[in-house]
C-alpha cells in the first residue's frame, strides 16, 4: 500500500472525497470526511486495504495512471488536452489537477495519456518526421475514418484496430504553442502464449493478444507529420495511410531536414547570458572535442571534472597550447613542425544547474550534449526539459533553425 499512501497523501482530501463518491464502491468501509485532512487520509489508506480484492486493485490501477499524468510531462500532457482550462489553472497541485480530469473529462484524459506516449518518444528511435502539404484539414468523416482504418487492418493483418483523432496543442519556443492534430491507434497483434495462473491459483498457458499503440500528429503551419511506431517501415506506412485517407494527398517520403548545430561560440570563453525567471545558477562547459582539419582522423577530448579549477577554456590553453584569440571558426595552437594544426570543435558537453526550488535541497542540473552537425541529446529528455535546452541552444547562437523537430537520431 505504499504508493497508495502517497498517493492519498499528496491528493487533497475533497478530491479523494469526489473519487470515492463517484465511483460508489460498494466495499469501502464509512470514512468521516468531516474530520480535519490529517485525520482522514490515514483511516482512508486502512478503509481501502479492507475492500474486497477486485475493487482494491480498480482504486490501485485509478491512483497509478492518475499519478502517471502528475508529473511534469503528464501535466503539459493534461495541459495539451483539457477542455475547462479555466478551472485546470486554478486548481493546486498536479495529483488534484490529474483527479479532476480523470473525474470531469475521463475521455480527455485518455487523449492525454495518448499524448504523453507521443511527446516521450518524440524524436527518439522510434520517431519520424516527414514534409507533407501545408494548410491541408483533417478529414474527421466517417468515410475517411473508415478508409484509415481499413488500411491498418490490412497492412497488421489484424480485425481489430481503434482509432483517435483529435486537436491538440503542443508549447514550443518562448511559451508559444503550435496547434497539432493527433491521430492515436491502437491495434491487436498477434496472439502470443504466456504462462499465468488460471482461477484455482494453478499455473497454466494462456493465449493473449496485444494492443499495439502508435500515433501521428499533423502541423498544418508547417506541413509536417510525425510518427511513433515501432519499426521504420511501419512508419513509413502509417504517414502514407494518414496523407492519403485523412489529408487527400499523394505521400513523397520526404524526411524533414535536420537541424544545425554550430559549436563556434565555444571558441572562446563564453558567458551563457539566461533569464532570470528560469531560475538558473550557472552554465559550465564539461568536456570539448577538437578535429584538427588538416588530419581530420584524430580527435582531442578535454573534460573537466566535479571541483576543477580551470574552466575548460583554461584547460585548453595549458594542455595543447590553444591560442583562444584565433577568428570564428577554428583554433590555432603552435605546432613543432610546420603550420600550426587548424582545430574544428565538433562536440560540446555542458551543464545547466538550476537553483534550489522553494522546498530547499539540491538544484536539478540539466546536462546538453552537442555533437556537429546535426546531433543533440534533446531527444532524450522531458517535453520540459527540451523546451528549456531549445530556448538556449537558439539563444547562443549554438542551434541555428527555427524547426521544432529534425534531431538526428543515434
């Protein structure tokens, strides 16, 4: 019952009052929801241990995928989604705020669930991003939904196919927001035999079918369609399905250009000017690797580590002698023989460290790595995460596009 405690603990007491009424358990023993919050959340974790074991697990299950969406991708997630905004706002705490729309609007927190499985893999190995049409619609009729998913169902060989289409939002750069259409599917794969325990408690085989989940999100201010599934042939697939039955358009395959990542400005000591607001510490350069253009097969790693004294600029300087004064573009250091060796840094590691929060402890560090010219570990991180490494990678001059996708994935 630990993550039903503190689960419990962090739900205010009307909400957890709101759940249980409308769910009407018949198994929950009386709880006295007049008494103080202090008073009510230890008897309620009690209350719930005694109710019969299949209405146990539905409170268990509610709470996970509830506290699934309380953190801070789940709650842009919600965010995306919601349709009262007003009152989501208002509402304190992420655990109240996930409660209320699974409550209110349940099926939008399904769409939100839904985004999150997006937005997670988004730009990871089981991502693509492809040029279609601008300003084309979604087509939503039935007819056209039908045809979709009529071709999923031939393409898996599977009857069963669910299909979402919906609006939806995402936050970019500087608090903007772009407006998304999201198609989810889930589909039914093949059946697969797996040991488990039959009703006597025996162990026996089973034959169970698994749901499959992928999706597509369509800008029509860009033109682009991105698509999570799991291999690259069935998202190939999946995009000339959508532009074919749900846009009315021919699919050329054109993957969207990758972004640009110039390391220049870390030629030279660099302030990593930031705002306020966004409550960072510092930025320091971890490690740096050079090329030198006139012997492209050798590379120079410098790292820095915790409690050093130099910065990593200083450290350059000492070890191969760089003369941080060269033009943009490159370093010179004095070679024993011959011209000085021409240096290129093609990848930069750095560590944004963000100042303690209001409860005190540890700041949070967010760590960048920049591989030229096309790479970056944005992909790996949090919705949050990336908005923040965005806003700086442009600000620096470091990420040289506006585009909101194109990352090359490793």
């Amino acid at each position: 019952m630990t993550s039903i405690a503190s689960f419990f603990r962090k739900t205010p007491v009307t909400r957890l009052q709101d759940y249980f009424t409308a769910c009407a358990f018949t198994s929950l023993p009386p709880v006295d929801w007049t008494k103080p919050e202090a008073e009510v959340v230890e008897p309620l974790i009690k209350a719930v241990d005694a109710m019969n074991e299949d209405e146990r697990q539905r409170v268990i299950l509610d709470a996970g995928r509830v506290a699934a969406l309380a953190d801070e991708p789940g709650q842009t997630a919600l965010q995306n989604v919601v349709v009262d905004r007003a009152t989501f706002d208002t509402l304190e705490g992420a655990n109240n705020r996930s409660l209320w729309v699974f409550l209110n609007e349940n099926d939008r927190f399904r769409l939100a669930e839904e985004v999150r499985y997006n937005d997670e893999r988004r730009r990871g190995r089981s991502w693509n991003g492809f040029e279609v049409e601008k300003d084309r619609s979604v087509r939503k009729d039935p007819i056209s939904v039908a045809a979709f998913t009529a071709a999923i169902r031939e393409r898996f060989e599977t009857p069963n196919v669910h299909v979402d289409i919906f609006d939806r939002h995402r936050v970019i750069l500087d608090d903007q927001e772009c407006e998304l259409v999201q198609v989810a599917i889930y589909r039914e794969g093949r059946p697969e035999d797996m040991l488990g325990f039959d009703t006597n408690s025996k162990l026996a085989r089973r034959i169970v079918r698994p749901v499959f989940e992928a999706a597509l999100t369509y800008e029509a201010a860009t033109g682009v369609i991105e698509v999570v599934a799991n291999t690259r042939e069935d998202r190939v697939d999946l995009t000339r399905f959508m532009a074919r039955d749900l846009l009315g358009i021919e699919f050329a395959e054109k993957h969207i250009p990758l972004r640009e990542y110039d390391l220049g400005v870390l030629l030279k000591p660099f302030d990593f000017p930031t705002d306020v607001a966004d409550g960072i510490e510092g930025v320091t350069v971890k490690e740096l690797r050079f090329m030198d253009l006139g012997d492209p097969k050798e590379r120079v790693t410098l790292e820095s580590m915790s409690g050093a004294e130099r910065t990593i600029w200083e450290m350059a300087n000492h070890r191969i002698g760089l003369d941080l004064g060269g033009g943009p573009g490159s370093l010179h250091a004095p070679g024993l023989f011959g011209e000085a060796p021409e240096w290129l840094i093609t990848r930069a590691r750095f560590t944004i460290k963000f100042r303690p929060g209001p409860d005190g402890g540890r700041g949070k560090s967010l760590t960048l790595t920049v591989i030229m010219p096309h790479g970056c570990n944005l992909k790996d991180m949090t919705p949050q995460e990336r908005l923040i490494g965005e806003k700086y990678l442009r600000r620096w001059g470091i990420l040289k596009d506006d585009s909101d996708v194109g990352d090359l994935v490793e």
